[in-house]
C-alpha cells in the first residue's frame, strides 16, 4: 500500500518544482496550473494512507487542515482575494493545532512550574513573530485586525507543535516542529514581501519553505501514526 500511495508524493515533488522553476521564470499566469497541484498531491497521499483511522478526528482535522490549506494556495494567486485566503489558511492552523494536540500522549498532571517553562522555551517564537509584525504594522491600512489575528494563530500552531516534546516519539515530534517553523518562516517572509519590502527572491523562498512546511507535518503524523501502531 505504502509503494502504490507513494505515487501522490511524486506530484507533490514535481508540482513544486515546477512551480519553483515558473516562481524563477517570473511566468505568474502558469502558476495557476502548477500551485494547486502541490498540495493536492499530500491530500491525497495523506487521505489514502490514513485509510485505517479515517474516522478518528485527528485524521479528519489534518485532512481539514490540509484543505484549507488547499484552498488558501488557490485563493492567494490572486492578490485582491489575500483577505479570502489569509482566512482560509487561519482555518488550516486552528486544524492543525487540534490535530497536533491529538497526536501526543495526555499531559498529566500540569503544575504553575509547567506554564512558566513553556512561556521562556516559547520566547524566541514571539520574538520572531514580534519582529515581523513591526516591520508590517505601518502598512496594514484595514487588515490589521486580521492580520494580528493570523499572527496569533499560527504562533499558536507552532508552540503546540513544540508542546509536544517528550510526549510522542522523536521523529514525529521534530518533523512536526520543523515544519511548524518552517510554516512561521514562510509566512513571515510573504508578510514582510507583502506588507514591508519585496524582493526578487521572495516567491521563491515564501514556496520553498511552504512546500517544506507541510510535507513534514504531514509525514510527521505519519510518524506518530506508526509509533503508536
């Protein structure tokens, strides 16, 4: 089953450089054929692999996350539908911050010590996104609400994905946190492309590290999916 399904992550790694190599062409207008096929090729490798467990609600809110974020990558090829997508992707992360608390071992008992902890282990995370959001604010115009709003949400995403240290095997937990950063990266530098300055390399990273992104959390589960087997 493994090598038939593996068929879906080769259109994965084959829409995204072709997508990369259009991003490098400055061909925006083939993107439209190219982009949508990077995620659709996880959502379909993560749908027929989680067969199994299709009816649990971790699979059903990574699939939903990996929709959202399906449709986010559609909506954002064009610019005046970014409020559109920006909301679609909001979704992906509340899914994913759900299916990431799923895919652990219950916390135990939780003491005052706990939250002081993760508060310090969790700094360099909001300085990153603190960061980012100063260099954007002055040119938010009416979307900063929503944009605070992202900003909350997807830190949210990467800090749960760090909460599960020592609560789900290795492999699982570093690719799940890996690919959350890499997630916080991208949307980083597409905010600081948008809302700051842009730059020739901007598409190019912004894809890259996506396409990075949701592999490993994708695989990441896989990993957890395993370990508990």
């Amino acid at each position: 089953m493994r090598d038939k399904n593996i068929i879906w992550l080769y259109l994965f790694l084959i829409a995204t450089i072709v997508d990369l190599s259009f991003l490098t062409e400055q061909n925006e207008s083939m993107r439209v054929y190219s982009k949508p096929l990077i995620l659709l090729g996880l959502i379909l490798y993560f749908y027929f692999t989680s067969k199994p467990i299709a009816s649990t609600l971790l699979a059903k809110t990574i699939l939903a996350a990996l929709l959202f974020s399906w449709l986010g990558d559609i909506l954002l090829l064009w610019s005046d539908l970014f409020i559109y997508g920006l909301g679609a992707f909001l979704m992906a992360h509340v899914c994913y911050i759900f299916g990431f608390r799923l895919a652990q071992q219950p916390e135990g008992r939780v003491d005052s010590w706990y939250f002081i902890r993760t508060f310090f282990y969790n700094i360099p995370i909001f300085i990153v996104a603190g960061m980012v959001f100063y260099f954007i604010y002055p040119n938010l115009g009416g979307l900063k609400i929503p944009v605070i709003a992202y900003i909350l949400v997807i830190v949210g995403m990467v800090t749960t994905a760090r909460a599960r240290f020592k609560k789900t095997n290795a492999a699982s937990f570093w690719q799940i946190l890996i690919g959350a950063l890499f997630f916080l990266v991208s949307d980083g530098i597409l905010a600081l492309a948008r809302f700051y300055k842009d730059f020739p390399e901007a598409g190019i990273l912004i894809m890259g590290t996506y396409a990075t992104a949701q592999l490993l959390l994708v695989m990441g589960i896989r990993s957890y999916l395993v370990g508990t087997k």
